[in-house]
C-alpha cells in the first residue's frame, strides 16, 4: 500500500477517485479527475519547502539503487566482496548494459522491511563496502567500461567494527583513487547523500542529483542536536543547510539536476528510472567528445575548485 505524506494527502484522495472512475468505466470522470490531479500535483510540488523535499528523498516508496539498476540495466551479473574481509550487502556492485552501452553500476542499498534493512545495515556501508566499490570501479578502469555511482545513504555506519576496519582510511582511498580513475565516471544523488558515506562514491566526472534528493555534511537531526539541543528544530536546520539540489546547483556545488517526475519519484518509478538513463547516456557521450587528458583536467579543476570564493 502507498504511503502518503501530509502534504500528498489532496493527491491521494484524487487518486483514489480516479480509481473508482476508471472501475466504473466512466472515461469523463477519469479525464476530469486527471486534470485535477494534474493542477494539484503542479501547486503542491512546485512550493515545496526544503523540509518537504527532504521528506521526498527520504520517502520509504522512493525508489532504492537496486530499483534502479533492476529497471534500467540488462544482462547484469552482481560483483561481490571487498577481496580483504567480507561482502557489504549496503553497497551494490553490477556490470552490464544500459541501453547499448556496457557500464558499472555501483550503488548503495538501503532496503525494505526488518530483515532487509538490517541486511543492508540501513544503507549505511562499512570500510568492506566502500573497498568493493573502489574494487569494481579499478576493474570497470582496467577494460575502459564507464561507471555509474547511485548515492543514497545517511552516512557511513560508525560502528566499532567499523572503525577497527579503518572506515576513514577505506573513505579517504576512495577519494583519492576515483579522483585519478582514467574511465569516464558519473556519480548521481538519487534519495539522501550523508556526509562521507556519500563522498566516497561521489567523486567523479559528472555530478548531479535528483529532483528531490538531498547532500549534506551532516543530518539535519544531527545539526539541530550540536547547534540547538533541540531535535524540535530538524526544519530550521533544514532550511539553513542548504541540502536541497536547488541550493547546491545555484552554489556551484554539483554538476545537473535530473528532472525526476514532478509528483516524485516514489509515484512514477518508470519515469525516474528512464531519466537517469538518459542522463547517463548523454553525459557519456558528451565525456567522450573530449580527450582523455581534456577529461582528467576538467575533473581535477571542478574538485580543486570546490569551495573557492571571491570577496
């Protein structure tokens, strides 16, 4: 069953109409409905504030990387473990095509339901994961195969375990190595990019993020508990964070915003699959219309250029 969020309620009333005009066959009714529906979606989602949109992102019906990959790739066989210590189930790792083109999808898992979610360890990766991921990203650079990072965590888990496994060092070696990775690369926030548990698979040629994702140093439970002590505070931490893609894109921070569907992701999956498929694509094609050497440079001048200012 769908869940609906407070402001999507006038949807799912209209929605619910549509359906009982459509079990009754009465094609007036639906077409008037759709027109409704249409008109409401337009006012709700195109006034959402930055704590709604976080809302979105964090949607349980918003689609997860494995969605993505299961709609968008073909042929796909999964890459599994870190070849040190063990198989991290938060952070996926497939080869296969998208369109014509062969690609590496690496992306990370949240999961569905109890026993998902604690085999996806929330989406939360551990030092393993993110070395499985640094693992498929050298093999698809060692046959030239681009790769595509699906970002979607609330962070790097902090357990014991692992920062006894070096969590830092695994994240840190990301960045340098997908920094110097010679195959074109492609990185896209698709629901919520925590802190380094985001970067470590964000650094790449292109940069972009959904619609209705959100990028941030920190939580905004976490902000409004160190600035305030006041978790009540979560939506003015929101609002001042700047977390949403609107925000980052206008502070130069990322690449593109992938038009999701604008009643959201969680209700047009389809959509929000093809849309990211033909980012993917274009993308590649435009990395691919440049030197090697023109590609490399460009990717060092956006990273070092990160958080440069003019007074």
């Amino acid at each position: 069953m769908a869940t609906y969020l407070d402001f999507e309620y006038k949807i799912k009333f209209i929605q619910e109409d549509i359906i009982s005009a459509q079990v009754r066959h009465d094609e007036v009714a639906v077409k008037t409905l759709q027109e409704n529906l249409d008109k409401e979606v337009s006012k709700i989602f195109n006034n959402l504030s930055p704590f709604q949109k976080l809302q979105l992102a964090r949607h349980v019906d918003r689609p997860y990387a494995l969605d993505y990959i299961n709609l968008l790739m073909r042929d796909k066989y999964e890459i599994h473990g870190d070849r040190h210590f063990r198989d991290d189930a938060a952070i996926l790792c497939y080869i296969g095509y998208i369109g014509n083109e062969k690609v590496m999808v690496i992306g990370e898992q949240k999961g569905r339901g109890t026993k998902n979610k604690i085999k996806r360890n929330f989406g939360m990766p551990h030092p393993e994961g993110y070395r499985k991921a640094l693992r498929a990203a050298k093999l698809a650079e060692k046959f030239n195969i681009p790769v595509l990072m699906l970002i979607d965590t609330p962070g790097a888990y902090p357990g014991i375990g692992a920062e006894e496994r070096n969590q830092s060092e695994a994240i840190a070696r990301n960045l340098l190595e997908l920094s110097e990775l010679k195959t074109p690369t492609i990185s896209v926030v698709i629901g919520e990019g925590g802190s380094g548990g985001a970067l470590a698979i964000g650094v790449a040629d292109k940069f972009a993020m959904m619609r209705y994702s959100v990028f941030s140093v920190i939580s905004p439970e976490g902000c409004s508990a160190i600035l305030w002590n006041d978790p009540a505070k979560v939506e003015a931490a929101t609002n001042a964070m700047k977390i949403t893609s609107q925000d980052l894109k206008e502070l130069n921070l990322i690449d593109d915003i992938i038009a999701e569907p604008l009643i959201g992701a969680h209700r047009d999956r389809d959509r929000a699959a093809a849309a990211i498929g033909e980012y993917f694509l274009e993308e590649l094609t435009k990395l691919r219309s440049v030197s090697e050497e023109e590609r490399m440079q460009a990717r060092y001048n956006k990273l070092v250029g990160v958080g440069a200012y003019s007074e």
